[in-house]
C-alpha cells in the first residue's frame, strides 16, 4: 500500500478538532459498550481497517464480549444484542449508508422512544464522528498498529 500524508502530522489543529468530539463523546452518557458498537459497525461498512482494528482492541479491553464482536456483521440474526443495541446498529447502519435512504422515518421514531432525544443526538455525534474518522483513515492509508 502506497504511503499517503498522515493528518496529525500535516495538520495538527484539524486533528485535534476530531479529538475534541472524541473527548466529547467519552464525556457523554453513552456506554462504553454502545461506542464501540458503533465504531466497529461503521467502520465494518466503510471497510476501515485500521478503525476496525483499534476499536475491536478497544471494545475486548472494555470487557465486550468476542463472540457479539464476531457477530456484529450479523446482529439482526442473533439474539446477543438488546433491543436497545439493535436501535443503534440499526441507526449507525442508515446513517454510515445516508446515500442509500437515509435514516428511515420507522428507524427515527422507534429510536427516539427507546433512546430518547438527547442519547438518539450522542449516538448520531457518535456515527458521524467514527464516519468521519474511517474517511481520513482510509483516504490516508492510516496503517495498522502490530498484534493485540
């Protein structure tokens, strides 16, 4: 893979506005368990290797369990996830894919009720975030760290 420029190195403010929403989000109400859900299934859908990797690391040392990681392609067949969860893979997948349809009317409305509005906005500061990380990641070819 052809070496790109690296972001943080190029242009440190920009970086560091991406991490001021990471900051953010680890300052919200979200669990760890829904974040790293989220990051692993956005970047599963935007085939960002480098995200994938880290934030399954990350989610096995918040104490995820690996079998719902190696599931999360899957999620809508198991029954590993709560009602909850599904709404926000359901959600992550309409957003991370807006060009397809958008986030369906059905989804939004069954979300606001099991998540309600402020949780349903952090989930969506959420999937845009890790969008707009897989984006910089892959346009960059942002390399893999080594082993677990």
């Amino acid at each position: 893979m052809e070496k790109r420029v690296q972001i943080e190195v190029a242009e440190p403010a920009a970086y560091n506005g991406m991490m001021a929403l990471e900051k953010y989000l680890h300052e919200s109400h979200l669990n760890k368990s829904h974040l790293d859900l989220v990051k692993i299934r956005a970047s599963q859908l935007n085939r960002c290797a480098y995200c994938i990797d880290m934030h399954t690391k990350n989610a096995l040392k918040n104490g995820e369990d690996i079998q719902r990681i190696f599931m999360l392609n899957a999620w809508r067949e198991t029954g590993l996830f709560t009602e909850e969860e599904k709404i926000i893979l359901q959600i992550t997948e309409e957003v991370t894919l807006i060009h397809i349809a958008g986030l369906a009317s059905e989804t939004y409305q069954k979300a606001i009720e099991i998540l309600g509005e402020n949780t349903f906005s952090q989930i969506i500061m959420a999937i845009t975030t890790i969008n707009a990380w897989n984006r910089i990641a892959v346009s960059t070819h942002k390399p893999i760290s080594g082993g677990l």
